[in-house]
C-alpha cells in the first residue's frame, strides 16, 4: 500500500478559457490520453466554456457548483454527483462557494457510470 499526500503534488493554475481561481493536481498518468486529477475551484471560481479533448468523468468530492454542457443548461452539483462530458462537448464548471471534483480523462470511448 502506498498514500500519497496530495498536498505535496504541485498544482497547475487553469487560466486558459477565462478560467479562474481554479487548479488542477494531476494524480495518476495511465495509459496513453489518459489521466486522473483532482481540480479546485476557490470561491467564485470557474473552468471557462471549452470543448473536451477526450471523454471526461467528473465526480464532486466537496462543495457545490454548477456545470453546463453542449445543451447550455445549467445544472447544480454537489457532493456525490457526477458528470459525464464526451469528447468534443462544450462545457464548464463554476461555484460560488468552492468545490473540489476528482476529474478522470480518458481517450476511451466507454468512459461512463456504471449503473448497477
């Protein structure tokens, strides 16, 4: 068994898209076009509107915030959820008062949420 303190990981400040009060910790390289992050949005933080390179898997460890997808409608949520974007969707994220999703990309079409 191994623990990694994510504290120690350096995280890259997200700017591009308009972004802001944002960050992104990568965790784990897999395979090739794949990665695993965990992303913080501080206070009226945001992941500006941006196509996604590949499917992407975003689940909400903490807080509360907003995503919006292709279809432009804006959706709550919070700790537990997920969100699925596929590749090439228009999307962003946004809060009011922080949150902290752990963000899986992946160049692997099937990426989505089991449902049994």
């Amino acid at each position: 068994m191994q623990i990694i303190d994510l504290a120690g990981i350096p995280s890259t400040p997200l700017e591009r898209f308009e972004s802001h009060a944002a960050s992104n910790t990568r965790i784990a390289d897999m395979r090739a076009g794949s990665t695993v992050g965990v992303i913080h949005l501080g206070p009226n933080g945001r992941l500006g509107r941006h196509p996604a390179t590949v499917p992407q898997l975003v689940v909400v460890i903490s807080g509360t915030g907003y995503a919006r997808g292709d279809d432009a409608t804006a959706l709550k949520v919070t700790v537990g959820n997920a969100v699925v974007w596929t590749q090439g969707e228009e999307h962003e994220t946004w809060t009011e008062e922080g949150i902290v999703l752990l963000i899986i990309e992946t160049d692997d079409p099937n990426l989505g949420v089991r449902h049994s």
